[in-house]
C-alpha cells in the first residue's frame, strides 16, 4: 500500500497553478522527482564532479565508480545479465535510433520486413521508416484488438521469415495497454527476426525481465521514472551489443587510435564516446534506489487503482468517450478520452484553469490517432504519487469543463 505521504517526496507537488494546488496528471509524459534525485545531483556537483574512465585522481575515481554503479543498478532494475548489457544513451528515442542506425543498418537487405504497430510512439516509427528507405526494404503494421493491445492473430500473419526486425512498445502511451511482448518476441525469434522493446512506459510502472522476455534490445528513459532529463538506457544482448556498430565516434570509445584507423573499446563503452551524462547516471540511480524502494509490483497496483477510480466515475459522465477497452485493466495509468463537441486543447485548457495538468494533441503518436479515427484526444496518466484525492478532483474538473462549455453553447445559440 502506498502512503499518501509520498507526495511530500516531491517538492514540486506541492506548487499552485491558476490559484489550485496543482495535480500533475501528465507523467506518460514526464514524471516529477523526488528530492532524493534532486539531492543526489547537487550531490554529485558538489562533491564527486569529475570526468569519467580518464584519470587516477581521487574525484575521477570516484565520479567513475557512482557512474558504473549506476550501470549496475540500471541492469539489475531489468535483470540483465550484466552491466555490461546497459549503454546509456540521452533518451529512448536515442536508444531507438542507435538500434537503427547501429545495428538495423547492417542487417537489413532489399525486400527485408520490419514489424511494429500502428499504436507507436513516433520515436519508434520514424527510425524505422528511415532504414525501410535506406534499404528498400518494408515497414509493416500489426494492428490492435477491441482492447487496445496488439491483435494477436495479425502479429501472427505479419511477423514472417522476411522480417529482420520486430519492434513493439511493452506499453502504449496512448492506449495504455500492456503488451504481450514475451509472446511477440518468441514468434519473432522462431521466424530469426531481432526483438526490440519500446519500455519508454513500462520501465517506469511495471517490473521489467529482459531475459523474460528474451529481448534482443529494450530502451527507455529516465526522466519517466523520477530520473533527471538527457538520460536515456539501451540494454541489448551480449551478441547484439558486438554486432552492433558505433554511431558516434570520438574519445572515450577508442581502444587504439592511428592517424588512418582507429579500433574500439568493447561494448557498452563503445557506445558511449566523448564525456557521458555522469550526473543524470547518478541521477537515474538515486531514481531507481527509490522505485525499488517502494516496489514495481506495489506501483503497477496503486496506477490500477487509480485507473480503475478514474475510468468508473468517467463512465459516469455523459458524452465522454474513453479510447481502447472500457475494461480498466487494459489502462494501465493511462487513459485517454475526447468530451463530445469540445476540443482537446479546450479541455485541457479548462483543467488547467482548475489546476489539472494533463495532456491533448496527438502524444506523438499520428498513425495511432489517424488509426482511431481523430486528429488529438485528452490523457491523463498517473504514477504512484497521486491519490485517489487528485482522481477526485480530476473528474470534479473535468465535470466543470463540460458544464461551462454547455453554458457557452447555450449562450452562443441563436434566439429566433
Ligand atoms: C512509448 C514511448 N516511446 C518513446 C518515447 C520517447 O521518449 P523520449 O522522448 O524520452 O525519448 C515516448 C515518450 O513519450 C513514449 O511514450
């Protein structure tokens, strides 16, 4: 069970907008961090700023050591089998464009397949597409069941002995769902094609088993999950590390360096080239000390509770229409909607005014949008730090939206 006091963790929680105290809903976006992630970078500035891998000073030993630890950290979090499995990266979307440009560019020919689904984040999408155009070769879609996770008997069809490449979010950003990937990845490999998991939305809400799932590569990023920004984790197979090629080049990743050649540290290292983001490492291991702290499990639990609070009273309101399975189990901390007549951007200008922070657009995710059948919804997410008081106050709002919309359509009629 998790205490309400949580939210004392989180200094940020505690600001007003518009003249409310504020309640952060948008954390499929960014979550806030706690001041054990704050202190701990102050921390690092304060009393271990060094650079890494290069000196024998004290300070650089020890900036080297928390950095590594933070690798170590990061594994275990996913239960790889080694730190050496963990590169860091900026951002999933930097992870995704790694596993593209490093590893997909080698391995994919002319008339090749690449699997992923229509309800994908744009940062899975657009890497993809690139190396389909690069190589002549095929971008192929699975579509989703009535439940918003991926429709099983299409992934069937689609994943073939042409596709090279399988590419799935665990969890939508847009729907919610989570999904089967340990199944999808087992179809993958029968058919010899790569594994990759999107874990942009599921590192940060539920346990992750990379050897579970036999991913071949997994991405995600800090900042979801109380982690500072520009801070971002590759994890990839031993084999699939040594195969992949570096995509930057510089110091730090050289084994030996001539003036015509140059050969390379073995992997993580040779991903990492020039000064690496030490402190959001550090940052990202205070996050993770935390997380597990409280427990995955215990956190996949508290979003279920709140989605489910929040998708039964929605329910309750006419002329809401909620995306993907009314049923809240396949919401996991994610819901998206539309009112019926008002625009996304004005509902959530309209919580904003209540001090509801959530989200409208297209949450990068076009073909998904386009796939439903609208241009932009509402979403709001939640994490372990809301409460049943800020659903509460959430549906409160969102009622008072409705009615002042009502009021000014009223209003705006014309009278014969
Ligand atoms: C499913 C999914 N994939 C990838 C990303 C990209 O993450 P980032 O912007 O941190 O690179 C996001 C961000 O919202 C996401 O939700």
């Amino acid at each position: 069970m998790i205490k309400s006091e949580v939210k004392t963790d989180f200094p940020i929680l505690k600001r007003m907008v518009n003249g409310e105290p504020m309640v952060y809903l948008d954390n499929a976006a960014t979550s806030q961090k706690p001041q054990s992630v704050i202190d701990k970078l102050t921390d690092y500035y304060v009393s271990t700023n060094a650079n890494v891998h290069r000196g024998v000073s004290t300070i650089s030993v020890q900036a080297t050591d928390e950095y590594e630890a933070a690798r170590s950290a990061t594994a275990s979090f996913i239960n790889a089998p080694s730190s050496r499995n963990i590169v860091f990266t900026r951002s999933t979307t930097e992870s995704l464009n790694w596993i593209a440009s490093g590893y997909a560019d080698n391995v994919i020919q002319p008339g090749d397949e690449i699997v992923i689904t229509v309800a994908e984040h744009h940062s899975n999408i657009v890497p993809w597409q690139q190396v389909a155009k690069r190589h002549h070769a095929t971008l192929k879609y699975v579509t989703l069941a009535a439940n918003g996770q991926i429709d099983m008997a299409d992934a069937k069809q689609k994943i073939t002995d042409r596709t090279k490449i399988v590419s799935i979010n665990q969890v939508s950003n847009v729907m919610g769902a989570i999904n089967p990937v340990t199944q999808i990845s087992e179809i993958a490999h029968q058919h010899g094609a790569v594994m990759v998991v999107d874990a942009a939305q599921s590192a940060p809400h539920i346990p992750i088993d990379v050897q579970a799932i036999d991913a071949d590569f997994l991405a995600f990023s800090g900042h979801k999950m109380l982690g500072p920004t520009g801070i971002g984790v590759l994890y990839g197979k031993a084999e699939r590390l040594a195969e992949m090629q570096p995509v930057q080049f510089g110091g730090e990743m050289i084994d030996m360096v001539t003036q015509q050649t140059a050969t390379f540290q073995p992997a993580p290292l040779k991903f990492e080239a020039g000064t690496p983001n030490i402190a959001g490492a550090i940052g990202l291991h205070a996050a993770i000390d935390y997380l597990n702290q409280i427990g995955m499990a215990e956190i996949h639990r508290h979003d279920q509770e709140l989605t489910k609070r929040c998708i039964d009273k929605m329910k309750q309101i006419p002329g809401i229409i909620i995306y993907g399975d009314d049923d809240p189990v396949n919401h996991n901390g994610v819901v998206t909607f539309n009112v019926a007549g008002i625009h996304p951007h004005d509902v959530a200008t309209g919580l904003d005014m209540e001090g509801i922070e959530v989200r409208a657009g297209h949450h990068c995710a076009q073909p998904l949008m386009n796939y439903i059948g609208v241009e932009s919804t509402v979403r709001v997410s939640f994490y372990f730090y809301n409460s049943n008081a800020d659903v509460d106050r959430f549906i409160k709002a969102l009622e008072t939206v409705k009615e002042f919309f009502a009021n000014e359509f009223d209003e705006a009629e014309p009278t014969i």
